[in-house]
C-alpha cells in the first residue's frame, strides 16, 4: 500500500498512520526502533527504502526516508509531500518518505518530531554523502547511532579520516563492520601464532578505507609496526601479510573478486576459507545490533588510522 501527500505536514502523516493501523488493526508495538534515512535525491529514495527492509526483518522498525533539500531550495515557500509505505512489500517496516521543500527543510529535527515511535532509539543513517559533522546534523541529535558509509563517497578515506576528526561517542562507518569477517579471522589466525609478528602489511585498494581500518585496528590491539600497500588490482582488501623474527610468514588472502580467501603459514598446505565480500544490507544489519557506542572503533579511527594513512602516504 501507497499512500501519497501532497503539502502536507507531519501531524497529518501521523493521523493518518493512526487511520491506516486502526483499518487494518496493526500496532507499532512490535517496532524496536526509529531509522531515519537521509538521502540527497528523489532518485535515492527506493534504494534507501532496499536497504532499510532487508536490516529491518531482524530488526522491526519505523523507517523514515527524508529527501534533504539543498540550500537554494530553503528560501522557497515552505511545503512537505510524504508517502507512506505499508504492506508485505516493506516487510516488518512502515516506511514514511517526506521530501520536505523550501524552509520546511530548515528545521529538519522539528518536522520528524512527530513521526518517531515513543520510547524507542532513534538510529540516522547517510547511505551516501555524510553530513560535515553527524553528531551536529539536526537528525543526527536526535540518534544514539549516526551510521554514515564512507565507501560511497568519491573519496573514501579521506570520507573516513575527516570523520575520525569530529567522532561523537554513536558515530560509525559501514566501512567499519564491512571488514568484520576479516577481523573475526584474523583473531582465529592470529591465535595459532607461536611468537608474535615483528610486523604486518595490508595490501588494498589505495582509496578504499578497509585496508586503512584493518592495519589500524591490527597496530592497536597487536601493537606492532602496521601498513598499508596498493594493490592495483584490488576493490578492497586483498591480503594481510604478518613477518616474524625467525623468517616465518604468515597471510590470508583474497584476489580481487573472489569470495574465498586463503590462510598460508610457512611449511603447511594452503587452507581455503569462505570470506564474502558484505552486502550494505548485512552491514547496517550489524550496526543495528548494538546501539551502544563502538568503543573499539573509537579508538582504532582516533589513535591509529591518521598515522597508518599517514605511513601510506609517505610509501608513495
């Protein structure tokens, strides 16, 4: 179902929710959180609406898709048309889109005010380009997580890095939980270490932020000497390669493209291991997991990815 308003505000949208759970004797009971998704675009709308109903069949929600208008169009005359979405095709969601025009785009925070589920989290997230400054967007102080995704940037790590400068304890990055199965198999690797590594390389694609994030967070919780090098072939990551003192080596890696990746050790065989590249929809699933903040995250992007960035840099 597709209901559609035209100049209307967000009383209005809200009545008419009442109207439509009332008909069809639904409740917003079951729904555990708010998600606010801002796009820059009409064009963006359905794509954000995908990404939401996948992340919302494990976490039931009330999705609310806002068209940010740019800021030629905040000194028109106010006006807000909205849709609102329900039905076996938004899964265990209802989704509202609102394309605010005018200065109705002045006061964002005021105009979905209405529209958040009592007593619930508030989640906002920028499937595309993030705010200079989340935490101070009007829809990122209403959010106790501001998920942003650098990778779909045209500047990924530089996206990333200039974040890292403007963390607020509930801010994260897609790119983040994009190399979680990397990380969870790295530890295991690590595990069977028989001394520690003297040093680590992460080969990657020079502007994607994964290879910087993986040789950040191994400098933080291993506490050797981590980089980064290109790999021209590479979309993300495509190997990480550990060096010990007694000449062992040690690497997982993955080609470009492939969803298996390889752990070889110095005198064993080869083992392959399934590492598939994460969908935007399981990443966001993962954010929505934990609403506290990401404490390791924290640390890894504000003590350490600067000075791996910075190492790359001065390679080349």
């Amino acid at each position: 179902m597709i209901i559609t308003l035209k100049d209307t505000s967000a009383l209005d949208i809200a009545s008419q929710l009442l109207q439509i759970r009332q008909e069809q004797g639904a409740s917003a009971l079951g729904r555990v959180l708010t998600l606010i998704v801002v796009v820059d675009d009409l064009i963006d709308v359905d794509h954000a609406i995908e990404i939401s109903q996948a992340a919302s069949h494990e976490h039931p929600c009330r999705v609310i898709v806002v068209v940010e208008p740019v800021q030629a169009e905040r000194s028109s005359s106010p006006r807000v048309n909205a849709q609102i979405r329900m039905g076996k095709d938004e899964g265990p969601s209802e989704v509202i889109v609102l394309e605010p025009r005018g200065d109705a785009g002045q006061d964002l925070d005021t105009l979905v005010m209405p529209l958040l589920l009592a007593d619930t989290p508030v989640v906002t997230f920028w499937p595309s380009i993030p705010p200079e400054n989340p935490a101070e967007h009007p829809l990122g102080r209403l959010a106790v997580r501001r998920i942003s995704d650098s990778r779909e940037t045209d500047t990924p790590i530089d996206t990333l890095l200039r974040l890292s400068e403007v963390y607020t304890p509930g801010d994260t990055d897609l790119a983040w939980s994009g190399v979680t199965l990397w990380r969870a198999l790295i530890a295991t690797m690590v595990e069977g270490f028989k001394s520690v590594p003297t040093a680590v390389t992460v080969r990657g694609h020079h502007t994607h932020p994964s290879s910087y994030l993986v040789a950040a967070w191994l400098a933080d919780v291993m506490g050797i000497p981590s980089r980064v090098d290109t790999d021209p072939t590479a979309q993300t990551i495509t190997g990480v390669h550990f060096t010990f003192d007694d000449a062992e080596e040690a690497s997982l890696t993955r080609p470009a493209g492939s969803s298996v990746a390889h752990v070889k050790r110095s005198g064993l065989d080869p083992v392959a291991v399934n590492l598939p590249r994460r969908s935007i929809q399981d990443c966001v699933m993962e954010e929505l997991r934990r609403l506290d903040p990401d404490l390791m995250y924290q640390h890894v992007i504000g003590n350490f990815l600067h000075d791996v960035h910075r190492e790359c840099k001065g390679q080349s």
